[in-house]
C-alpha cells in the first residue's frame, strides 16, 4: 500500500512525505491520502525498556493504590479471575504480608505485585495453593513458615500457579499506537521460547533482551544485549558477574544489566573492568548513580526512566536520604559526561505513556508538584531526540527517503506540542507503512 501524507510540518517545514511499503520514498502513487494540516510529522517513539506480557496483565488486574485503605477497598472489590484468583499491581508496601492480606481477603487466593516487580505478597489461602515453598525467594519467619512475602520468584510462583498461556497482545499493540510508539524493547530476563514467540505478535517492532545466549530471536523480532539481573537481596560476587558478561560476549551479545542501586552499580563496574566492554553494554535504570561514578560509565549507555518522578517522586522524596536525590535517575549530568542516554518507561512498573516520559525528564516533577533533582532536566527537543532514538545515543530517523516507515502524526505543530506534552496531540500512527490508528 502506498501512502501519502500531505501538509505535514517536518523538519520545521511543510511538506509532503511518500511511503510505499514499509520505506520513505520519493514520490509515487498513493492509495492512502491523510492531509496533515500543518501537524507534526515525527518517527515513532521507541521505549527502549518496558515489560510487554505484565504490561497486558496489569491491564487486567486490581491497582492497589497508594494506601493499605486503597488496596483493602479495591480487593473486597474485586472478582476473582477465571482461576479463581485475585491479582493485585502497583503496591508501594514493602511491609505487606500473608497476615494483613488475610485480614483484607482471607477466603480467595491473593497475590499483590510490588510496584518495583520484584516482590509478591500472598494471602494464607494463595500460600496454601503454591506448596511446598522451595525457592529461596520465599521469605521465612523465625519458626520457618513464610511470611507471604516472595523476593524476585516471578518463574518459579508462575509455575505453581493456574495455567492460563501469555495474554494477547494486540490490544496493547493499539494502545501504545496511541502514545504514537513504533518499537519496544521488552527487558523481561530469561525468556522460554513460547514467551518469546508470543511477543512477536506485537505490531510494534520488538526488540528482546531475554533471548537465551546461543538462541535465535523469532521471526518478526531482534536480540538486543543479553538481560542480567542484579537483585540486591543477592548480589553476586564480582568474579561471578564478570564470568556472566564474558560469556554473554563471547555469544556476540553486550550486556544489559539491571542496577537501582549504588552498591549494585559498584559491582557492574569492577565486573566489566575484569571482563571488559562491548560496544552496546548498557545499564539499565541507573536509579541512583553517585556523582563520582559518573566517569566511569564512559563506554556504557544508559537506558533510564524519569516517568518514575513523576509516578512517584514524592515517595523517593520521603522514602531515599536526601542526599541521595541529586543522584537518582540522572540525565543532563550524564549525557554532559558523553554517557549516551535513552529514555523509557519499565512499564508496567512505570507510566508506558511517552508523553509522561518526556514531561518527568524536562520538569522532574512528582505528583505533589514540586522538582526533584532539578539540575538533571532536558530540555524538551533534547527528551524528544532520546524517545526517538534507534538505541541509546544514536541521532533519531530524519524522514529522509530510504528511512523505515515508523512515523507518529501530531494535530499540532511541533513547538505547540513541547510546549504542552499530551498523548491527545497523537492523530495516528504508522509502524513499517501501516496505520495503527
């Protein structure tokens, strides 16, 4: 099919763009004419770091608010699904276990996700359902019983509970046409090949970090570098991590390697010294990078999310010493030190919606309205380019014929848009010469 899109403001100036296929090209005949009446013509946002499948779930499950009061009222709510369960997402109680949640719902199965992904707190009943409590993630109390509390134990809970098979993704695949996103890295680790098939059903483009070293990614999807986790309730030593990148590069695959924290960072440091970098290792958050730090990512991308400040940076404010706030998701003083920088969303754990991303990193607002580590702002075009980017660092598409066919079309001119982010400004988008929406 070839598309014509008239009018259009790009590159500060309007114009006419031909698509034939999924390419841009010179001129042709169209079959498809949308007149752009000035609006922005832009590639697709990329979110270079979301999780697709929990996306999709989350979208299908109870929120538990930003209270206990919040969560008790939202699952003396909520039906159970077709399994019987309750499944809750978006907790910020760290202290949530089997006792309170049976004060809550004793009579179902409960399950309450934290929002930060790595902990679950199950009731007595759910409890009950997933014996015997063999992973080491299951926390104990002094008389060996689990609290409810599970530490980063997704596979090993996964396979205890019902079968129900990966969600659909298609109705994600249009919603985020919505936020104008044309591709996506899903982050998830450690991928079996069903998963990873069920992700190329994506209409967006799918890039993969979990893919197995050794493994082919499947047809309609890329490898990105290869997903290490570094859970901080059990680091591994430094030979260990090294020994880790090193295979990973002898596959061919940089690294992509989770750290939310200083001492977690630390280790990622003196690992890669020993094991040495690859083009395209990269670290993925960097919560909280320390100023003297900052000089030894260089080599290194980071692929980082504001969207959490805005989500909720009041939290951080009451919750991370002082300190420690200039040092949290950090993005000017990074990109100054020649750090390439992409932005994105970790989705479902933080806001999916681009235009949130691009907000939080040229404000640093949090939800009460006030700055935090304001010295780390972009500003808006600076943002834009990082959501634009094919991989961190690198110059966005410039629509140029013989580009991919990736392309958002706002309502507005570009400047009126940075002037007031907002996913309502997305008219539709096109991913590889198809309109989504």
């Amino acid at each position: 099919m070839a598309l014509l899109i008239t009018d259009a403001e790009i590159g500060g100036r309007r114009r006419d763009l031909w698509v034939d296929g999924d390419t841009i090209v010179h001129s042709g005949t169209a079959t498809d004419v949308i007149d752009a009446r000035g609006g922005a013509l832009l590639p697709g946002f990329v979110d270079h770091h979301l999780h697709l499948h929990a996306l999709a779930t989350a979208r299908r499950s109870v929120h538990a608010g930003r209270s206990r009061d919040d969560l008790a009222a939202a699952v003396r709510r909520a039906t159970p699904d077709p399994t019987g369960w309750v499944r809750v997402v978006g907790s910020d109680d760290d202290a949530l276990d089997a006792t309170t949640l049976d004060r809550i719902r004793p009579e179902v199965p409960l399950r309450v996700q934290h929002r930060s992904g790595a902990m679950w707190s199950l009731n007595t009943a759910a409890l009950a359902r997933i014996a015997p409590w063999d992973h080491p993630g299951v926390e104990l109390d002094p008389t060996g019983n689990p609290t409810g509390r599970l530490h980063r134990a997704d596979g090993w809970l996964r396979d205890r509970l019902p079968h129900v098979g990966p969600p659909d993704l298609h109705e994600l695949g249009r919603e985020l046409a919505t936020y104008g996103i044309t591709a996506v890295t899903d982050a998830t680790p450690d991928l079996d090949e069903h998963a990873a098939t069920s992700l190329a059903t994506l209409p967006q483009r799918v890039t993969l970090l979990g893919v197995p070293l050794g493994s082919a990614p499947p047809p309609g999807t890329e490898a990105g570098p290869y997903k290490i986790v570094l859970a901080d309730h059990d680091l591994p030593t430094p030979d260990a991590l090294a020994d880790r990148i090193r295979e990973a590069h002898a596959a061919g695959r940089p690294v992509a390697v989770h750290s939310v924290t200083r001492e977690s960072l630390v280790l990622l440091l003196v690992a890669l010294d020993a094991a040495g970098r690859m083009p395209g290792d990269r670290v993925e958050h960097a919560a909280l990078v320390p100023e003297e730090l900052i000089a030894w990512l260089a080599g290194l991308a980071v692929v980082t999310q504001p969207g959490f400040l805005a989500d909720r940076g009041d939290l951080f404010r009451r919750d991370v010493p002082v300190a420690d706030h200039p040092d949290l998701y950090r993005c000017r003083t990074l990109r100054a030190a020649g750090v390439p920088v992409a932005l994105s969303s970790d989705a479902p754990y933080g806001p999916v919606d681009p235009w949130v991303v691009l907000r939080a990193a040229t404000t640093r607002r949090t939800p009460d309205g006030e700055p935090l580590g304001p010295a780390e702002t972009l500003n808006p075009r600076e943002a834009l380019a990082a959501l634009h980017a094919p991989s961190p660092g690198a110059a966005p598409p410039t629509l140029r014929p013989g580009d991919a066919a990736d392309l958002v079309l706002l309502h507005v001119p570009l400047d009126d848009a940075l002037r007031a982010p907002d996913r309502a400004l997305v008219r539709t988008t096109v991913v590889g010469g198809r309109r989504l929406g």
